[in-house]
C-alpha cells in the first residue's frame, strides 16, 4: 500500500552575503508564521545580484544556512543570480514553482502588508497600454527604470479610480502606500516575486514578514541591533578581519557560525569585487571589438562606454565608477561585468526567459532530517534534481546544460581568484560532494 506524506514547505529566495542574525530571525519568523515542516532556501551561488562576487563560497554559504535554520539549499543559476530585479525573481521563482511542492514564498519587506502587494503587481500584472505608454515617456525623460516604473504605476493608479474593472486593484492603497513600496530595496524584490507568482499562475502563496534591524545602507549600530550585509562586509574592507569577528561575536545567534568565519577570516577565503579586476582585465582586452553589445543587457549605450575605456580603469569599482550615470546605476554595470566575465549573452538570456526560466535544481546541501522532504522532492519536482556536479550533463538538455556549465564556470573562477590569496590548489567543481548536517 502506497503512503502519503503531506509536509508544508516553505521557500525563502536568499543570498546570506553574509548571513546574519537579521537573516536567522526570518528563518524562524517563517517557520512559526507559515506553519512550515520545511525550508527551501533558493541561494546565489558564486555571484549575487548586485553584481559581484559573493563574500564567502557557495559551499561555506550553505553550511551557514543548514546551521541557521535552512533545511535544503538549491542554488539559483548564475545567469539569473546576476539579473536585474526581475530575472533574479522569476528564475528563482521558477525554481520554486517546479519543484512541485512548495506551498508558500516567504520574503522580508519593509512594508510588512502582503494585501499591497498583491494590489500593486495585479496593477503591474495588467501592462495596460496606458501603463506602457508611461513608462516609455518616463524612461525617455531620463529617469532610472525603478524610477520610470513608479512614475507610470501611480499615473495608472489615479486613472484606475475612474476605470471599475476585475483586472485592477482596489484604490485602498494610497499613492503614499506605493511610493513607499516601490522605494525600498526589499520592498521592490518583494513586489517582484509576487509578481513572478501571479504570471505564473502559480499556487504557491506569497507571505511577507517586517523587516526588523538595520537598512541595507545604514551602518552598524549597536550590539543588540541586527546588521545589515552590507554593514559587515564594509566594515570587513574598511577596518579588517579582527573587527569583522569581534563584531561577529556580538551576536548569540551567531555562535554556532563562528568556527566557519574564523577559518575563513584566517585562509582569507573572501573575496570582493576587485579581486577580480585581472580576469576583468584580460576579457575586455581581449573582446572583439564592438562585441560588448552582445551581452546580457549591455545597451548600446553602456557598450560604447565600455569601448572607449577597457584601456583605462584601475580595478572593477573604479570601472565601474567611470562607467556610472544618472540612469546607469553601478549595480547595473557591476552585473553586467559579471556578464561579460562569464560570456553569458543576450542570446543566451533571451533563450532561458522563453523556456521559462530554470531547467534544473542544483542541490547544494541538506539537513539529514530533511530526508523526507527530499523523497517529496524526488517524487514532484517537474526539473532534474542535481546533487552531483558530475553527473548533471546525463540528465539536462543542451540549453539547461549550458546554462549549468556558468555556474560551474562562476565557481571555477571564484575559486581559483580565493585560492590566489591562499596558495592552495583549486578544486574541481565537479569533484564536489553535497553538503550535508
């Protein structure tokens, strides 16, 4: 006889760069709020999103994660790792729905109210030709795209509360209500992977839980504060590994990372972006050219940019700097670096979004408790589960292999820039074994 098992799963889209408590605290929010037996974390692997390095490897990342509170971690590939805000969401979203069993999708915002939401990207889901229209003049009149978006969002609103119709929201929210969503960092990811749900048509139920501690931006504050990311690798760069672990130790949820930092603080097995700036080098030098264009959202604009100064920059930020405009953010061009780096191509972006997205999960470790979660998993997912690198090319297509052969080129090429500051040998990524707790 056949036996069932029902088991609430819940996903979490991450990048844990670092992990801190504030991340610690979501997991455990979100575990008591949704009722979850489980957590799937969707993690970057050797990018994150803003376009750069990730601080620490994917492998320590994942042991960090299991330890915290993650059950099972997947890696989002590469070339949606370093997409902008909507290609980051609608892969790792994709992944999520394929897998066949997750019942919600819970992220951190500042706003705290799911119903806004939900309201906003049932506005956005609608791309009227008046929203269209909008957002074009306001991208024509230099605005930065988040920008022109919210412009065109609260033009559409105003004209919705004479327009009753089942496609829009109710106009509860107030212009005030979307400005401040479309204003904060987690706020718009939030917004995107309920955006990513709703195109999908996906039974997985978004859920938000308030963001609690610091800021993206702001600085360290005390002790009993919960650090931003960017605080810590900041404080990393500018003050060193001394004082990143001192403040490391400020935090008892942290207690059981600290052996995991102390090794890699001591191997100085962390990276930034301009520990890349040779390989950056070499590949723009070596670019045909006019070819920048050719890559994943390179516009014209920013290749012929990058042209006139792949002989003149010092390192990746200063690069990166040059580079930068009112409607050019830096992030943009940091990821689009990582592009070029990783030659992965409009081409080869375009393709992925028509096959909607990710082809395959690439497990990177779970908790042995986890067992039954990954036998549900087995069963339901509708892409190839990989827990051997080695193996993926017997189980994917040749599009899906590709795309994998990026992340396996992403993790070459990170590792072999840490094992640069350390002497040691590089190891095969298809050499690795699963992590597991």
């Amino acid at each position: 006889m056949e036996v069932f098992i029902t088991l609430k799963t819940t996903g979490i889209i991450v990048e844990y760069n670092p992990l801190h408590p504030g991340h610690i605290y979501h997991m455990e929010q979100t575990r008591k709020q949704t009722g979850a037996d489980y957590l799937i974390a969707v993690m970057s692997g050797s990018f994150v999103q803003r376009g750069a390095p990730a601080l620490l490897d994917k492998y320590t990342r994942t042991r960090m994660a299991l330890l915290a509170g993650a059950d099972v971690v997947i890696e989002l590939p590469v070339c949606f790792a370093t997409g902008s805000a909507g290609d980051f969401a609608a892969g790792a979203v994709s992944l999520l729905d394929k897998l066949g069993c997750v019942d919600v999708l819970c992220f951190g915002s500042e706003s705290g109210d799911i119903s806004l939401f939900k309201k906003t990207a049932t506005l956005l889901q609608c791309e009227s030709a008046a929203f269209s229209n909008a957002l074009k003049k306001a991208l024509k009149s230099g605005l930065s795209f988040p920008a022109a978006r919210q412009q065109a969002l609260l033009l559409c609103l105003d004209m919705a509360k004479d327009m009753p119709s089942t496609a829009c929201p109710d106009n509860n929210s107030t212009a005030e209500q979307i400005v401040a969503l479309l204003s904060s960092p987690n706020n718009l990811l939030g917004l995107e992977y309920t955006l990513a749900l709703l195109r999908r048509n996906s039974s997985i139920r978004p859920f938000t839980i308030s963001r609690v501690g610091s800021g993206y931006h702001d600085p360290l504050g005390g002790a009993a504060d919960f650090p931003s990311a960017s605080a810590l690798r900041s404080l990393l760069a500018k003050q060193g590994k001394q004082a990143l672990l001192s403040q490391l130790q400020c935090y008892p949820e942290l207690q059981p990372l600290l052996p995991l930092w102390e090794e890699v603080l001591s191997q100085n097995t962390f990276l930034f972006s301009n520990d890349l700036s040779s390989p950056l080098h070499y590949r723009l030098l070596t670019a045909a050219p006019g070819s920048f264009g050719t890559y994943a959202e390179v516009g014209k604009e920013l290749a012929d940019k990058l042209e006139a100064n792949r002989l003149s920059f010092t390192d990746w930020d200063d690069l990166c700097t040059r580079l930068k405009t009112r409607e050019i953010t830096y992030s943009k061009i940091s990821r689009c670096l990582c592009r070029i780096l990783l030659s992965v191509s409009q081409e080869m972006l375009l393709a992925a979004r028509d096959n909607d997205y990710t082809p395959y999960a690439r497990i990177l470790g779970f908790r042995k408790s986890a067992s039954p979660l990954l036998s549900v998993l087995k069963k339901n997912s509708n892409i190839p589960l990989i827990s051997r690198p080695a193996a993926a090319a017997r189980s994917l297509s040749p599009e899906a292999l590709a795309l994998y052969e990026k992340d396996v080129l992403a993790a070459h090429l990170t590792q072999t820039a840490r094992c640069a500051k350390t002497g040691q040998l590089p190891v095969h990524e298809y050499t690795r074994q699963l992590i597991l707790l």
